[in-house]
C-alpha cells in the first residue's frame, strides 16, 4: 500500500498521473471542507455584521477591520485580556500539576513491583471510564462546604493528586525505561526517590512534555467545570467567558468571532509547533 | 499486560527479595497521592452519589430520605424521556458515522505523498478548537437565512434545510457539528493501518485484484482493536454530551426540545433547581447505562476483534 509502484507495476504512467491529480483533488477539497469554519471564523472576525451576511459570500474582509481587536478588548462586559490571562494560569497551573503528580504514580504503576499494584492500576482504568459527573455531584458540595466556590481551588487541586488519563499515558513511557538502569542504581544504594528525579524522569522527558501539552490543550478547552464553580465574570477562563457573551449578545458576530479567534490560535500555534510530539502522544494512548 | 509482569516479579528470584522489599515500600509511597486522590474524588464520591440519589436534598438543610422516590420522578418525567431520546439518538447515529468517515480518510491517509503530512496537520485541526468556540463558528456558519453554508447551497440550486431554527433538523446538525472533530479517531486508525505488516498487504495485493477484497478481508480485521477503542471511547463521550449542546440550545434545548440532552437535564437540575437528590439519581442511571453499553461491547469485542499473537 505505502508504495505503489512495487504493488502494481503494470500500470501505465498517465493512469498514475490522472489517479495522482483525482486522489490530490479529493484531499484538497475534503481538507477544504474541515478548514472553512476555521477560515469563516478568522474573516468574519475582521468584518462588521453587514458584510458578515453579506450575499453573495464574500470571501476576504474589504476593508480588514483591525479596529475590531481594539474593540473586543475594551469592552466592559467582556473582560477578555482578563479572561484570556484567566485561561493561562488554569492551563498552566493543570499542566504543571499532572507533570508532577502524574509522573509519581505512573513511575510507581510502571517501574515499580509492589503488592496491590495491578489492583489501584485497575481502579486508575475504571476511573478513566466512569462518566464524570457521576462522581461531580459529592466533590461540589464538599468544595462548596469547604467554601472554596467561586474560586479555582476545585478545579486545579485535584490535579495535585493526579488524573487517570495522564497517568494512564504516562505510564506506556514509563514502561520502556529498561529495568537495568534502576537496578544497577539500586545495587549502588541510590534512594527510590533519587532514582526517581535523577535517572527515570530524565529519560521519559519527551513523555512529560506530550503530556503537559495535552494537559493544556484539555484545560484551554474545559467548560462545565468552570461553568460550575465559578460566577464572577473576572474569574471567567475564556471558554466560559465566550459563551456568557455570545449567549448574551447573539448579534454582535463580530466581536464573537474576534474572540473565537484569538481562543483558538494559540491552541493552533502550540499545535503545529509540536505536532511531532502530539501524534506521539497520541500513539501511545491506543491499545496497549 | 499488568498481569504478565505481576507474574514475573511473584516469580523473581529471592535474591531480589530483600532489594524488593524497598522497591515495594517506595512503590506504595510514590502511588500515596493518587491514591488519596483515587478516594477522595472518585470512589467515596461515587458511593456518596448513590446516597444522595436516595434522598430529597437541596443543597441547603439536611439530606432527607426518600428511597427509591427520585428514580420513579426521573422515570415520569416528560423532559428526562426526550433528552433521554435525544441522547440516544445523537450517539447511535454519530458514532458510526463518525468511525465510518474517520476510517475512510485514515485509508486515503495511507500513502506517502508529498502532501500527507500536511492532509493530517488539517484533519487533526478541528479537535483543537475548543468545543465552546467551534460551536459558536457552527450557529455562525449555519444561519439559515444568511450564512455562508445556505447561501452556498442556495446558489448551487438545493433547497437547504434550517439547520438549528428547525425542530427535525437541529439534533442532526449537532450531530454534523460533532463530525467535524474526528482527527483523534483518524489518527487512531491510521496507526493501526500502517501497523499492518508489508508482507501481508502484498499477499492480499497477489491474491485478489479487488481492493474491496483486501479491505474486507484483511485490512478491518486487523484493525478491529483500533475499531474497538473508537467505539468505546465514543460512545462514552457521546452519551455525556454536554458543551455543545448547551452552547447552541441553551438550557432549553432550543428549538422546541430537540438539541435537549440528557446532561443539559441533569445540569439543570442540579445547578438552576439545586435539586441534588434528583441530578444525583440521574448520575447514577447514566452511569448505568454507559457501563452496561461498556461491558456489552467488550463481551462482543472476544468474537470480533482480532489481536496479534492471539492465535500463535
């Protein structure tokens, strides 16, 4: 299949060619296709809503109107500097908190062989499975009783703890570590912990990275926690403070857009940056 | 897997023993947070949903017993049903759609030309947008009056449909929303495609000019694991389906109930009526149903997906 050529070498060379262009032509538009609201998005945000609705389509903002980002970030009712300085440290926080803690469990679920193991890693599967809001309802009213409502507490600290999934992903790195290496350190009488900082954690690093990413792509991306825990619109993170604004302002498209935009580049930008490590990430997730 | 080496470390010799004593102690150490976390946000809440589920309870003021009368008001009411409906309705249709269109462009992916990588860049893009944001572009898009979608559409000579502002129509326009996103599960196929061994895909070439043939016949069986995951993961996500729908029918389901979901349901009784006892007994009966789904699917998987080495 990857090589043609060797497949079916009776094939003459203008078939190639006109199999070749049809085969580009289907891509280009199926691509086409997934990329149009991505392009909608990036001109409407440079248009008024007149030329939003404007029929026939046009296809490139004329004028461009740049005054748009100035109006999306002084407007009163919806703080988007704010919200989008929001979102960062919610990301951020996450990221560096299933680093740390996710890395401690996998390389005890991974390297380590201790009684019990198989049963908490059991569990770890189970809760990566279990629809999350079956667990939501008790942990809300305990953060609310705790009188943390309203604040991020509920919805970064549990990551100090861990998370199923990035525990789970972790430890398909972890266990490519070979097991000589923390031998041969153990028989030199280096601490567990020691092995752990200083010979494990440095060669799974890539692991680590593909890890905070996908750890800030999900929190870029979270919506009912911040839904739920959070009223004050200055507290918003931007996925909960784009929705408020559209849900009440359905007509201003413009500025909608604007801020769909500039929520979704970054998340863009870091993609195509370290697409290698994504699709790596990706592969290890699947079926082990 | 686990199993397996679960078994070598019962078997090691007991010259390890005294090292293993040590690595035992640090492995429970270095798990001790997880397993904290494990307890307090996820096995004691879901023993306390099931509590709560049992007892009239509004936040404010004491838990009041009512056995059993949450599941018989879940059960009459006309909303739960046609969220319930919708629910299953937008799983069992965009599931296999979405597999279906994600192993087609995985096959179509599986050459090497000077442009794949850039194909895959592009299909893996949307499930990037943030969920809230690509909902908001979609309402954009698909205005019925004025969006770029009907205009297209119109000018082409068809007769387009109005997407979200029609009852019939609005649940499959989520559905075609949630289409868009499937560069995970391509991904996933595509690996399981190139993991086919060579050899195998040029015997199949040999013996049968149809590619129908190979697909049938060799290629999907070997990537039933793949097929599998997708199917687990999907439908789990999908009967949890929460963002979308409440970004483009509100808590109302708009129009006319038709994009109501069953989260959106939930949610709205827990955090509008604050009627605990209520969402939790609905908690319970999703959790349910996506664990019954789960466990038929892998009760099946045994006569139809194909592992490696299985056979050996």
């Amino acid at each position: 299949m990857s090589d043609p050529a060797l497949i079916q070498p009776r094939r003459t060379a203008p078939r190639k060619l006109g199999s070749m262009l049809i085969y580009h032509a289907l891509m280009l538009a199926i691509a086409g296709v997934f990329l149009l609201p991505f392009y909608w998005m990036t001109i409407s945000a440079f248009k008024n809503n007149a030329e939003i609705f404007a029929n026939p389509v046009t296809w490139f903002p004329d004028p461009i109107r740049w005054d748009n980002i100035t109006a999306l970030l002084t407007r009163d009712d919806f703080p988007y500097l704010r919200q989008f300085l929001n979102s960062v440290f919610y990301a951020g926080s996450v990221a560096l908190a299933v680093c740390f803690s996710c890395s401690l469990a996998a390389y005890s679920f991974g390297c380590l062989r201790w009684r019990g193991r198989n049963l908490v890693f059991g569990l770890t599967v189970c809760a990566l499975l279990l629809p999350g809001i079956v667990t939501f309802l008790p942990v809300y009213l305990g953060w609310t009783k705790l009188g943390l409502n309203g604040t991020y507490w509920p919805l970064i600290a549990p990551f100090f703890c861990g998370d199923a999934f990035f525990i789970f992903m972790l430890r398909q790195f972890f266990l490519g570590v070979p097991r000589e290496l923390m031998d041969a350190a153990r028989l030199d009488g280096t601490s567990e912990f020691r092995i752990w900082w200083q010979i494990v954690l440095p060669q799974v690093r890539t692991a680590l990275i593909i890890v905070g990413l996908f750890a800030v792509v999900y929190t870029w991306n979270e919506f009912f926690g911040p839904l739920i825990y959070l009223q004050d619109r200055e507290k918003f993170p931007l996925s909960l403070g784009l929705f408020t604004f559209q849900a009440a302002r359905a007509k201003e498209w413009s500025t909608t857009m604007m801020g769909a935009f500039f929520m979704a580049m970054p998340m863009v930008v870091l993609f195509l940056l370290t697409q290698r490590l994504f699709r790596q990430g990706l592969a290890s997730t699947g079926l082990k | 897997m686990a199993d397996a080496a679960s078994q070598i470390g019962a078997a090691s010799p007991p010259r390890r023993r005294r090292a293993g004593r040590g690595e035992a102690r640090a492995g429970m150490l270095f798990a001790l947070p997880w397993m904290v976390g494990l307890a307090i946000f996820t096995l004691i809440p879901l023993v306390i949903t099931f509590y709560i589920a049992q007892a009239k309870f509004q936040i404010t003021g004491a838990p009041k017993w009512v056995g059993l009368q949450n599941y018989a008001a879940i059960w009459a009411d006309p909303e739960v049903w046609a969220s319930a409906r919708n629910t299953l309705m937008f799983a069992t249709i965009s599931v296999p759609i979405k597999l279906v269109l994600a192993l087609g462009l995985a096959l179509l992916l599986n050459r090497v030309t000077a442009l794949s990588g850039f194909y895959r860049t592009v299909f893996y893009l949307p499930f990037l947008m943030p969920a809230v944001a690509g909902s908001v572009v979609f309402i954009l898009l698909l205005n019925p009056g004025a969006g770029p979608v009907n205009i297209m559409l119109q000018a082409m000579g068809l007769h387009p449909p109005d997407w979200l502002l029609d009852p019939k129509a609005a649940l499959w326009t989520l559905i075609l929303l949630s289409l868009w996103p499937l560069g995970v599960e391509t991904l996933v196929f595509l690996g399981g495609l190139q993991n086919i061994p060579r050899d195998v895909s040029e015997a199949a070439d040999l013996d049968s000019p149809h590619p129908w043939h190979k697909l049938i016949w060799i290629t999907l069986p070997l990537i039933t694991p793949m097929i599998l995951f997708n199917l687990v993961i999907g439908i789990i996500y999908s009967f949890q389906v929460f963002t979308q729908a409440l970004v483009i029918g509100g808590t109302t389901g708009k129009p006319a109930e038709a994009t109501l979901m069953y989260m959106v349901v939930l949610y709205r009784a827990a955090f509008r009526y604050f009627n605990m006892g209520y969402a939790a007994a609905m908690a319970t009966v999703l959790f349910g149903v996506v664990l019954v789904l789960t466990l038929l699917i892998f009760r099946t998987a045994r006569s139809w997906v194909y592992y490696e080495g299985e056979t050996r």
